[in-house]
C-alpha cells in the first residue's frame, strides 16, 4: 500500500481567518463554515489542510512542492500582499526578501503566516536529483 498524507490539522488563533489566508496565498477554495470543528482547505486530490481554533499555537514548518508556474504565481501573491520573505527558514533568513536557490536547480521562498508558521513553496526537484542524506 502506498502511504499518503490525508490531512493536517494546524492549530491558529482563528481558524476561518486563517484557512482563507492559505487560500488566497496558494490560489485555492477554503470552506469556512463556522458552526464546523475545522475550517478546511483542500490542497489537491488527496491532502486537505484544516485549521483549529487554539489557545495555545506553537510554531510549525509546512512545506509545500509546486511546479513553477505555481511557484510564480504565490509567489506573486506573496509579494503582492507585502508579506516578509526570505531564503531560509530561520529569523533572519525568513525575512531577507530572498529567495532560496536550490542546488537542485529549484527555487524555495519561506514566509510566515498571520500565527508565526513558517510556510515553504519550493519547485519540483529535476529528474533523477536526489537529496543528500
């Protein structure tokens, strides 16, 4: 059986605020109903990313790997927005308007979202690339 990511569940401060920033940044639908547990936003096929209303919201990293056209167009949401970016996932890096250029040919951007997550996009890794372990 292969084994893929079905859901996540991102803990926020507000979960309906927080599912239509994710939305609007990566270009998708969020389903926002209030009276829901979660608010969710389906990434594709098989991956929904849903968000919980929490006291307590430490900080994660969530990396999502997109095609370049993709990548173009968030990033271009990004900055059309006025978010800080950057080139790394670490202060100051984060934020040092940068991008990440992957010895792999591909192109990364991390920034944080309203809750202090830290959010990657990076392109599709070439053919036959593997990543040193």
């Amino acid at each position: 059986m292969t084994i893929e990511l079905d859901h996540t569940i991102v803990r926020t401060r507000d979960k309906v605020a927080s599912a239509q920033f994710f939305a609007h940044i990566f270009g998708l639908e969020a389903d926002t109903n209030p009276a829901r547990m979660f608010a969710g936003v389906p990434v594709n096929d098989t991956l929904t990313v849903y968000f919980a209303t929490s006291r307590e919201v430490p900080s994660a990293h969530y990396a999502f790997q997109v095609d370049d056209a993709t990548f173009d167009a968030i990033f271009g949401r990004i900055e059309g927005d006025g978010l800080a970016y950057g080139s790394g996932p670490f202060r100051p890096a984060v934020s040092d308007g940068q991008l990440s250029m992957r010895d792999d040919g591909g192109r990364a951007v991390y920034f944080e979202d309203p809750n202090g997550h830290v959010l990657e996009v990076l392109t599709a890794r070439r053919e036959g690339y593997e990543p040193s372990r």
